[in-house]
C-alpha cells in the first residue's frame, strides 16, 4: 500500500529485508569497480535503498511497491532524477492498467500531486521536482489550482526560478493569459517592486507572446506607467526600467520620448540632484541620438566616475562611439531569480 505523508510528518522509514512486500526481490548493490578513488559514502538506508531500485528497474517492474521505495528514496535524496523519472513511468503504467481504481493501494493522481507539494516545500530549489509535476499536469491536462499551488511556493521565496518556469509553462501550456495572471504579478510587484521575475513574467503575459504582431490599444500606455510609477518608488531598481524600455520598443515608441521623464531623475547639470545610474544611460542614448554629443559626454562621464565606477571601462568605451551607432545595454527583462 502506497503511503503519503504530510510535510510535518517524518518518512516511514521502510524494512525491506524484513518486509514480505520484497521478499522476492534480490537486492542489487552499487559496482564501483575494483579500489575506487572517490567512492561516496551513502548512509545505510539510503545503499539499501538503491540497491532494491536497481533490482526494480532491472526487472521493469512498475508495481504499487514502487512508489513506497521511490518516495523513501527521494526523502533521502531528492535531487535523484532517475528516481523521479522511473516513479513517473510507474504511474503512468499503474494509470494504464487501471490499478489506480483499485482503492487498497491509496493512491490517485491527486494525492501524488499533494505528496509533490510537500516534498517542494522541504526542498524548495529543486527542479526534478517541478518537472515531475509538469509530466503530471501535461497528463492530466488540468490546470485548476496551479496557480494556487505556484502561489505557496512564492510566499516562501517570490524569486525561485523553477518555481517561475514552471509557471511560465503552465500559462503557455494553458493559455492563462488573462486578467488573473496579470493581477497576480502586480500583486507580488506590489509586495517587492525590485522582483526581476516578476517583471519578466508580466512582460510574458502583455508583450512576449505577440511575435510580431502589435500590442492591443492602450496596453502600453498602461505598462508605461506602472514600469514609471514603480521607478518613482525605487529609481535605482533596473528591472523596472528594463521593463519600461522594452514596452516602448514593443510599442514602437521613440526612446525620446522618455527624455523628460529620465531627467527628472537625472539633472546631468546638477549631479548632486541624480537618482538614477539607469536615467543617465537612457540620457546618453537620447542625446547622442538627437546629436548632442556634449550632454551625452556628460552622461556617459558620470556613470563612469561616480554612479558606476565599476564598470568605467564599459561607460568609456561608450564614450568613444558617439556619434556612431550606440551600444546600449540589453532592453529586454531577464530572469534574476535566486537558484
């Protein structure tokens, strides 16, 4: 009987040398070769483990037992993407086989689902874990409460990447474009407006499944200004003015016209007065652009010397190719999730 335990709870630990369940099957242990110079000392319960897996997988079995010996496996280690893959393979034979109407075994897609979730929230940057849930989900093909389930992970960690790409797959495998998705990002940019995933996503859900086509009437006005009305809070934050010069280039809006705007938090005449590293490289731009060549020095010399010294030789080498074709930096967001 498949068992599934509740993330306060520990992990039955499993007999299987003395359990009847296994008695017809002969452990295969781990070859390493003769004197192996880095053997991996693996606890004892975690060997014999294995050791019954190998066995299992030798003999292609996909029966009930499997699931007991893989999720005691993945609770010791779940990063093990062969375990996750072979588990997999057993559902998906147990649900041809029409075993999982059989209600003495415990199980069913949804309970699996539920067993993910805990094993995720104990090991939170994991990415065989949210695969396994894709394969899931694709099977199912049903999204309801993933969105919900993605929501729990964010609490704990609103940047975690596997969470995001799995989000960014539910969305497109489902077509989740819609004002739900879109007041979810809001919300977590509401919480924390410096987090890039978010940004990234939103851009996803408005912009980035437009291919060549235009973005509808008003949506860039509307982006702009929430990307400005996030810069207002924090000017120094990147990932919103990514945002907000990608969405004029979807829009095919001049970079111009921010000119105002970026001024305001970088008057290049009274340097005391400036926000924003991010204004002054969008200011470069413009004035070389409308051929101002000293404003843009100007720019260009003060990220190098006092807003960006770190990269001084990078606002340098901007400085020598103006009045040719500008090099700016990328406009589009990217993903800065922690791992």
């Amino acid at each position: 009987m498949a068992s599934y335990s509740s993330e306060e709870e520990e992990e039955e630990e499993l007999d299987y040398t003395n359990d009847p369940v296994w008695a017809d099957v002969t452990p295969l242990p781990q070859d390493d070769g003769h004197n192996p110079l880095a053997q991996i000392a693996y606890s004892p319960e975690y060997t014999i483990a294995m050791s019954y897996l190998r066995a299992i997988m030798a003999a292609n079995d996909h029966s009930p037992r499997v699931l007991n010996l893989t999720s005691d496996i993945i609770g010791m280690n779940a990063a093990h993407y062969t375990v996750w893959g072979y588990r997999f393979k057993t559902l998906m034979s147990l649900d041809r086989s029409q075993t999982l109407e059989d209600e003495k075994i415990g199980w069913s897609w949804r309970q699996e689902l539920e067993w993910v979730q805990s094993i995720a929230k104990r090991y939170e940057k994991n990415y065989q874990i949210w695969h396994h849930r894709q394969l899931i989900i694709d099977h199912l093909d049903d999204p309801t409460g993933e969105r919900a389930v993605t929501g729990e992970m964010f609490a704990l960690d609103s940047k975690n990447y596997h969470v995001w790409t799995y989000r960014q797959w539910l969305v497109q495998r489902f077509q989740l474009f819609d004002e739900e998705e879109l007041a979810a990002t809001a919300s977590l940019l509401e919480e924390d407006v410096r987090n890039n995933s978010a940004w990234n996503h939103r851009y996803f859900i408005v912009l980035g499944r437009l291919g060549e086509a235009g973005p509808e009437e008003g949506v860039v006005e509307r982006e702009s200004e929430l990307a400005k009305e996030a810069i207002s809070k924090a000017p120094q934050n990147p990932s919103a003015w990514n945002y907000l010069k990608a969405v004029l280039r979807k829009g095919g809006i001049e970079l111009a016209t921010l000119k105002p705007f970026c001024e305001s938090f970088a008057p290049i005449l009274s340097p005391d007065e400036i926000k924003s590293s991010h204004a002054l490289d969008i200011l470069s731009e413009i004035y070389d652009e409308a051929g101002d060549s000293v404003k843009a020095e100007k720019a260009l010399e003060l990220l190098a010397s006092k807003f960006d010294p770190v990269r001084k030789n990078y606002w340098r080498y901007r400085r020598r190719l103006l009045g040719s074709k500008p090099t700016p930096a990328s406009d589009t967001p990217t993903i800065q999730a922690t791992a």
